[in-house]
C-alpha cells in the first residue's frame, strides 16, 4: 500500500457512519476487500478497515505492546472493552484531517478463538459507532466474512459496482477500492447504503482537498457527465500540486492534478467515486485518461 500518496494527495479515504451489521441486509454486498499476505483491508460506507494477526499469545501486556503499531502511544491506558464474549481492549481518539474535517480512530486488541492476539484500526469520523464495531469484531472473531468479498492483490481486473472492468497487471491497489493505474489514472470509489451517504462521502473528500496543506484549488465546477450510464453531475476541482514535497509527485512529473467527485445509483448501489488524473497522464480526445474514460464521458 503506498501511504505516502493516500496521505498527501488526501484523495483515497472517505469517512461515514454505518447502522449495526447484523440487521444490514445487504451489508456483504457492500463490504469490500483485500488481503496483502501480512493483514486484511476493509471498506464499506466509506470506513476503512484493518485486521491483523499475531502469533503471540493474547494478554494484556502484549496487547499494549502490539497496540502502537496502530498509533496508540506506549503511554495511553488501554481500556478493557466487557460487553463482547471474549477478551477485548480498546483505544480510540479523534483526529483532524484539515481544519473542519475530523475522522474518529478506534483500536481494538482482541483475543481469538485460539488466544492468539488480532489487531484491529478502524477509521471514520464524528464519534465512534460502537454498535458497528462490536458487530464487525464478532464477525472476525468468529471468521464470518465470507473470502468472496476479497479482491485478488494482483490486479487484473475489478469489480465496480457490479460490473467487471478488465485492467492488465499495470495496476495497482493503493487501498480497498482504490486502483492507480501508471499515466492512465486513479479511481477511489465506496458503496454506501444510501444516497445521502455517497453524497456526504463526496462532500467530504472535497472538503479535505481543499484544505489539505502544499494543495491549492485552480479551478472548481460542475459538469454533466455520463457515469457508468447514469447522467449526473460531477464535480470537477483542478489542483495545483507542486507545493507538495513527494517522492512519488516528483517521479509523476504532473504540476496539476485534476479531480472528479461523482455520487450515484448505478445498478442498484449507491456509490461515492473520487476519480483523480496528473497533467502529465495520457489523454484521450475526450480530456479523461483511459482508466476514467471506462466509467465516465463527458457531455457536451
């Protein structure tokens, strides 16, 4: 996973609440996945997920020792979490992302059916949802997420929403949901259980971009865009990136990166889209790079 792009160009994590699990019918069509080998990566409604396992045993004190590992300081009290039926800890704080915009971190250290230790960070914002939580904890404790939510870590093609889109091996993932093809662009896309929420994810990641420190907005407005059939409106920001110190922003050779927020129903999801391109990309005659042009034209 290359964080150093998720973290700069603040264009991958989208942040919403979630109702309980286990009364949420279609909560598996919505949940999305991928392992690297070492832990798994969730999303769903936006919230972004991480599990690992260790083979130490469960305890307390290995509990505190795996838990900076998730950005919980050595100081910090690790809470002991009573109303789940196994051994659980807990840590959690709030977290500005740019001024006006604060995401929510929780860290669970629990033991498994075995008293090995897993580790779990969640990511959303406003408060935690301790009913999501407790829900999704039980889950991994009881290994109830079926594998067929998880996508293969070497990409050749993806699911979007339903649809399969061939790709080639020149992808890449940068998170859950979130594929990066070299000078051909980037989609960052969440399924939502209802509009309201894709249209607040898009809101939010706007926000976040504007005020995310070395970025500066060029231009910003509406267009009609055809996205995966449906005619909607998407929001397009042009961004000046080179006040940003990055590796990867140096190595792309872009000065300007633009954006396109979409949120829509599209074959019986709601999803949230975050479709980003470098000038430096290759465009067709349209303006879009090859891997936005597969879901989204533009209309005259």
């Amino acid at each position: 996973m290359n964080k150093c792009f998720i973290k700069i160009l603040a264009v991958v994590l989208f942040f919403a609440p979630i109702a309980n699990a286990q009364s949420d019918d279609d909560f598996f069509k919505r949940l999305c996945a991928v392992s690297d080998g070492k832990g798994s990566f969730y999303n769903i409604d936006g919230i972004e997920i991480m599990h690992h396992s260790f083979p130490a045993s469960f305890s307390e004190g290995e509990a505190k020792k795996q838990a900076h590992k998730y950005g919980v300081s050595r100081k910090t009290n690790l809470e002991k979490i009573t109303p789940l039926p196994f051994d659980c800890y807990y840590a959690g704080k709030p977290e500005e992302v740019v001024p006006g915009v604060t995401k929510w971190v929780s860290t669970y250290l629990f033991a498994n059916k075995d008293n090995t230790l897993s580790g779990v960070l969640f990511t959303f914002p406003q408060g935690r949802d301790t009913s999501f939580e407790f829900s999704f904890l039980q889950m991994l404790h009881d290994a109830a997420i079926p594998q067929s939510i998880f996508a293969f870590q070497t990409i050749d093609s993806i699911n979007f929403a339903g649809r399969y889109i061939k790709l080639g091996r020149a992808c890449r993932w940068m998170s859950v949901n979130n594929v990066q093809c070299p000078y051909l662009g980037q989609l960052n896309w969440s399924l939502h259980k209802d509009m309201k929420g894709a249209q607040n994810n898009v809101a939010t990641q706007m926000a976040v971009n504007r005020g995310t420190k070395g970025l500066k907005v060029l231009t910003e407005e509406d267009i009609n865009v055809v996205f995966e059939g449906a005619e909607v409106k998407a929001r397009k920001l042009v961004v000046d990136i080179t006040g940003v110190n990055s590796l990867l922003v140096g190595m792309s050779g872009g000065k300007t990166l633009t954006v396109y927020y979409v949120a829509a129903e599209i074959r019986g999801y709601n999803i949230s889209c975050v479709m980003s391109t470098w000038n430096s990309d290759r465009h067709d005659a349209s303006g879009l790079p090859p891997l936005i042009g597969e879901v989204m034209t533009i209309k005259n």
